[in-house]
C-alpha cells in the first residue's frame, strides 16, 4: 500500500507554491504533471469538477458534499501522480515507498473528499495575512494571461475569501489532530527557527536548505 501523501492547504496568494516547491525539493514528490502554480493536474482537476458539479468556485467556494465527489480510485490516483505504466513499475514504486502529496488551495473545501480515500493523509495548512493576500489577487487580476474575476477588485469581497479559507482550512484540526500542521507564510520566508523545526518535524524531511534555495 502507498504511504498516505501530503497535502498542502490554504487561500490562493498565501505562498502555497513556494511551499510546495520547497517539499518536493526536500525529497517529497508533488506530482510529474503540475501546472505553473505546481499544483498536480490530476487533483486540480478532479477539485474543480466537484466544486462546479456542487455550484462552486475558488472566488465562491464552499465543501462539496459526498454526491458532488469526482473521484478516482486510491491506485489510480498514485499511477497518474507518477505517471507509472504496468504493474512492474507501480510495484518497483510501492517498494521505494516514496513520499508524495499535493497542493490545490481548492483542497481547503475538497479535503473531505480526499481524506475518504487517503484518512491518514498529513495536512499542511499554510496562512497569510489578508491584506497582503489581497493585494496579491488584485495584482494576479490584473495580470495579462490571467482570468479576470470583477469582483476581485473589491477589497472586502477579497478579504471574506481570504477569512472563509483561513476559517474553513481550521475546521479540520480538532478532527486530524497531530496530522494537521498550521503554519504562517512570514514565519516560513524569514526562516522563523520554531516554524522549520515544526515542518521537518512534521514531514521527516530537512527543509531548511530547500527554502533557502527558493529565497535567495
């Protein structure tokens, strides 16, 4: 049986890439097929299936209940995460047990989903100061190649996401206990010291020099 993955949750703008980048370059794989946000297009997909199928957006989201779920089966899910072809190269990979996870801020809303097929996944969730989120949206919304959302552009609209992810990604701790981890985007790019030693910790990997790569 695989190891249960990482998961990275968390509001959009709040350094989830950075974060991941920083796990996978620490020895925990997120995906062969990642978009430019690196999230695992897979997962991406399958999260942004439920929530449209339940009436959702990331600008408008809410917790698909179980009959919206798109789902794949748990041996599925880790071929196409590593994109494995036959049985010897799925099993010569259950034999290297490597760590894996992902990230999709959608996964704040989706999570129940995918603890139903992975319960003792590890839960990163990663906080950022609202006023910088939004500052972040708004620059994004404005940015040539992006989808443009008009309501973006109201500073309080932006401020009530960031609030309903940051509340909603708080709702899983009591259930997860000691495999859920909050962790707070400034404490992670000025190397707060209790912060690294809480991640490595948590995810038995040594991320200090990873994040330095990343930051300078």
């Amino acid at each position: 049986m695989a190891s249960a993955p990482f998961i990275i949750i968390g509001m959009h703008r709040s350094g989830t890439s950075l974060l991941a980048k920083v796990l996978e370059r620490s020895g925990i794989f997120m995906g062969v097929m990642k978009d430019h946000n690196f999230e695992a297009m897979h997962f991406l997909s399958l999260n942004q299936q439920s929530m449209w199928a339940a009436g959702y957006e990331w600008h408008h989201p809410g917790a698909p209940t179980k009959e919206y779920w798109k789902t794949m089966p748990a041996q599925v899910l880790y071929r196409e995460h590593f994109k494995l072809i036959g049985r010897k190269a799925y099993w010569l990979n259950l034999l290297k047990n490597p760590a894996w996870g992902f990230k999709d801020p959608r996964t704040t809303f989706t999570l129940k989903m995918w603890l139903s097929l992975y319960p003792e996944a590890k839960v990163i969730h990663l906080y950022r100061n609202c006023d910088e989120v939004i500052a972040s949206l708004q620059t994004r919304n404005k940015r040539k190649g992006e989808v443009y959302f008009e309501a973006l552009e109201n500073s309080e609209f932006c401020r009530d996401l960031c609030l309903k992810y940051q509340k909603q990604a708080r709702s899983y701790a009591a259930e997860l206990g000691n495999n859920y981890l909050e962790i707070n985007y400034h404490d992670l790019i000025t190397g707060d010291e209790k912060s690294l030693v809480q991640l490595s910790d948590f995810c038995a990997k040594p991320v200090r020099e990873a994040l330095e790569y990343y930051l300078h």
